[in-house]
C-alpha cells in the first residue's frame, strides 16, 4: 500500500524501496507522462565574520565557482 507520513522537524524516515522497469503496454503507471523527480537543496551557513574579511572580487570568485549558481551577492550591503 501507498503509506502518507509527516515528519516533524529533525525527524527522518527510513524506507525500503525496489525499483521495476516495465512499458506502458502493460499498465499506465508506466507511462512517462506522470515521471517523478528530486533535487538535493544543500543548506548553507555564511561565516559573516569570515566573510567581513573577504574583498569584493574574493566574494565574487566564491559566487562564480558555485555549481548551482544559488549564491548571489547584495550589491548595496556588499553581502
């Protein structure tokens, strides 16, 4: 059966999972019109201390190296 859990803060869920493969001759949920995807969203801290140290062009390489491109730079406060 489809299990519906919330999870609280802190709190982690543990499953056990088997992947199949089948078309959708078979059956519908086999379908790619209803695929299913996730992302990791990395939780990230900023030393301001460390980061006060840091000129404009050492917090602008840091931005520029980002993979993701999720960090940006506040060019009023230089944040």
């Amino acid at each position: 059966g489809i299990s519906i859990v919330k999870i609280g803060p802190g709190q982690h869920l543990k499953l056990k999972a088997v992947a199949r493969m089948g078309i959708s001759k078979e059956h519908a949920k086999w379908c790619p019109v209803a695929a299913a995807t996730y992302r990791f969203w990395p939780e990230i801290t900023v030393n301001d201390e460390a980061c006060s140290t840091l000129t404009h062009e050492q917090k602008q390489q840091l931005i520029d190296v980002c993979p993701d491109r999720i960090l940006e730079l506040d060019e009023v406060s230089g944040k």
